[in-house]
C-alpha cells in the first residue's frame, strides 16, 4: 500500500495536503510546514497499527 497525498494551494494562503488511499488531512502556512505536519498526521493515523510496508515517515 502506498499513502499518496493530493497537494492543494488554499486561496487564501497555505497549503493542503489530503491523502488519497486512507483518511488523513493535513495543511500548513508554508512548505517545509505541511510537509512535517503530513508526517505527523502519518505517525498519529498509524499509532496503533504498523504503517505500510516501505512507509517512510
């Protein structure tokens, strides 16, 4: 399984960040910011569970 995630530039400002094979959504002001948040989000979705195999956080 591989976590792909659909990157959008909000209108007002910021990034979104929706993956597209399981339910996590993340967003952040800046790039460097969305990117740590989507690794975040990756680790919590996957707390009680082992990620994919090949899954880099």
């Amino acid at each position: 399984m591989e976590l792909v995630f659909e990157v959008t530039q909000e209108a007002d400002g910021g990034f979104c960040a929706e993956c597209l094979t399981v339910d996590i959504v993340t967003q952040g002001d800046i790039w460097d910011e969305l990117r740590g948040n989507v690794r975040e989000a990756v680790q919590v979705y996957y707390f009680d569970n082992p990620a994919p195999n090949g899954t880099k956080v």
